[in-house]
C-alpha cells in the first residue's frame, strides 16, 4: 500500500519539529574558493535553530564533526541540543537528498520515511552515491520504515499547506534529466500516493542561476495553510521579471483542496548577486521555518529589510532572522536548501 492510502500525509514546515536535519558542508567546488567563509553563517543557522528544537547534522569523519564543534563552540552554540551522525555525505543539500518524514496520528508507526532517488538535479554533480544513502541511514537511526517511490525527486522542488496541496513547477518535475518515463498525470499520481496530497498545483520557470531546474522554495512558499509568498521582480529590465509575473498570475487563479482562493502575498526580490560574472540564484523565498525562528537568507542588499517586514508579518508566533546569505549563495542554494525538518 502507498502512503496515502495507510493515510500518511507530509506535514506543513510550520508543524512541530522533533529536530532539523542538516549534512555539515564540506565539498570545495560547492563553494570554489571560498567554503571556509561559510561557516560563521552556517553556525549561526545552527545556533538559530537550536533555540527551538534539536539539530541532527550529518558528518563524515570524527574529524569533521571536531571542526563543526569548533565553530558552533565559538558562538556560543548549546551543543546538548546538537546530535551528530557518522553519515558521510557528497554535499550539504539536505533538503535534497534528506528523508521526506511523513506522519499519520491513526497508524501503528506514527512516522514513516519515503526515500526518493536522488541524481544531483539530473546527474549535473557527480558523485552523488553517498547522498543517496542518506534516507536510509536516517530511518536506521530513527527506526523508521522507508517506502521507495522508485523516481526521483527533490525536497525543494515541493512545497506544502499541510491540509493536502502541493506546489511545484513544471520546470523542474517535468525536466527530461529527472523522470522522462513519465507524464505529468504519472507524476502528478507519485506526488499524491507518496506525499499524501489531493491536489497538486504547477507552477513554471524558477529564477535565473538555479541550477536545480526551478525549485519552487525560491520563489513561492507557503506561509500558512491558505497563504503563499511569491517572489516577484520589480525591474521590468531584470530577465527574472517575466517567469515571475507568469507565476504570480498563476497563483492568483489558483484554488486550495478546500476550493478556496490561495491568498497571495508579493516578497520583492533582492537586486542580482553577481559572483565571478555568474548571476547566483539570490532569493528570500529559500527561508526555513523552525520551531521558534524563520531563517531568511539576506544580501546586504535595500530590500532586505522590508523582505523580513513582509515575513514577520506572516509569522507573528516565531522569531524571523535575517542571516547574510551572499558568501552560501555561491553554492547556488541557502538555508532553505540545505536543512529537512523532521516532523513531531
């Protein structure tokens, strides 16, 4: 039986945590030239998150897990509230290659893991063994059951109200490097019987520099169980302005699983991030929602500040931290990307 019919469904990010998951960053061409400058922020994300629940980070070496201390230690990080797990990984995108926890109140395993193939975004990094592995080693520690859908899919290509709606983009699950054996009906089936959804909504291009093919959590999000942020491009000149507009025209005819319209709430987009001639995918969509505190990746850029207005005022229960993204950017991803929430 799938998922869905043992009633499991993936709980909205702002449900309870048991913990986030992350997988320490180690991969020097992620970052070229410049993974040392990361970890001050990464800490930073750790200590954060460990105000409201426990943080499981997955290391390769006893060595890497030493050198993780040493920087959580130094800004004063309660390492109680840190686990590590000798689980070596290729990379750090834990949103990518984690587990996707789903939970049913009513069934004899109250949580369950569905472990996903994982291809580093359509072969683009190899290796990608290591993190392939990872579900099953975080079900082994939990003592959870897996179930393996047997396609691949990414954990920041879907995006969840919790109630039975899930947002994606044709971009990325219709991308011929993922799935090219199915149609969007097929997949649309996979998304429902493994994530426990009725009612799937597509969206289309993601931003520019996202090599992940248009992961939806960086640009539309769901704040609440009705209610979506959406990045939107000011600039008409700027080459995010069109694929935005198009979204936002989507989500404003869009209808919940209830039949209701979706609330949508427009999130500027910082000016472009620009690093070796490269535009890097720079977003304040990719936050994280933790127990206590909302993580939002900022640029050093105007509109930070009122990007963390707009979010605070959908958030009025939690803390929301604006971290300086500009350096993690370069790895193409932010805090969003590299953390999986694993469900109470």
């Amino acid at each position: 039986m799938t998922p869905s019919q043992l009633k499991y469904y993936f709980p909205a990010e702002w449900a309870p945590h048991t913990a986030t998951w992350l997988s320490w960053p180690h991969k020097e061409a992620s970052w070229p030239g410049k993974v040392q400058s990361i970890y001050p922020i990464y800490a930073q994300f750790v200590k954060a998150l460990t105000e409201g629940e426990q943080v499981c980070i997955n290391v390769n070496t006893p060595l890497m897990q030493e050198d993780a201390e040493r920087w959580l230690s130094e800004i004063g990080t309660d390492l109680s509230k840190v686990s590590f797990y000798q689980h070596p990984t290729n990379d750090a995108w834990c949103r990518d290659h984690g587990p996707a926890f789903l939970v049913s109140p009513d069934a004899p395993w109250k949580k369950v893991v569905v472990k996903w193939k994982y291809n580093a975004w359509g072969e683009k990094y190899p290796p990608h063994d290591l993190d392939n592995q990872i579900p099953f080693r975080i079900a082994e520690v939990r003592k959870l059951p897996v179930f393996q859908p047997g396609i691949v899919m990414e954990g920041g290509s879907v995006e969840f109200n919790g109630k039975g709606t899930v947002l994606t983009t044709t971009a990325c699950l219709l991308n011929p490097n993922r799935n090219p054996q199915y149609n969007q009906a097929q997949i649309e089936q996979f998304l429902c019987d493994y994530y426990g959804v009725s009612n799937v909504l597509w969206l289309g291009d993601g931003i520019v520099g996202d090599d992940t093919d248009g992961h939806i959590d960086d640009i539309t999000r769901f704040v609440n169980e009705d209610t979506v942020v959406t990045a939107v491009e000011e600039n008409r000149n700027d080459e995010n302005y069109e694929p935005l507009q198009e979204n936002l025209k989507l989500l404003n005819q869009m209808r919940l699983e209830n039949g209701k319209q979706l609330n949508v709430i427009e999130l500027p987009m910082p000016s472009a991030v620009i690093y070796e001639d490269q535009r890097l995918p720079a977003s304040y969509a990719n936050f994280y929602i933790g127990n206590v505190a909302v993580v939002v990746p900022t640029y050093r850029d105007k509109n930070d500040e009122k990007a963390l207005k707009i979010l605070q005022s959908c958030f009025p229960d939690r803390k929301v931290i604006g971290l300086d993204s500009t350096d993690i950017i370069w790895g193409l991803g932010s805090f969003h990307c590299l953390s999986q929430q694993e469900p109470a």
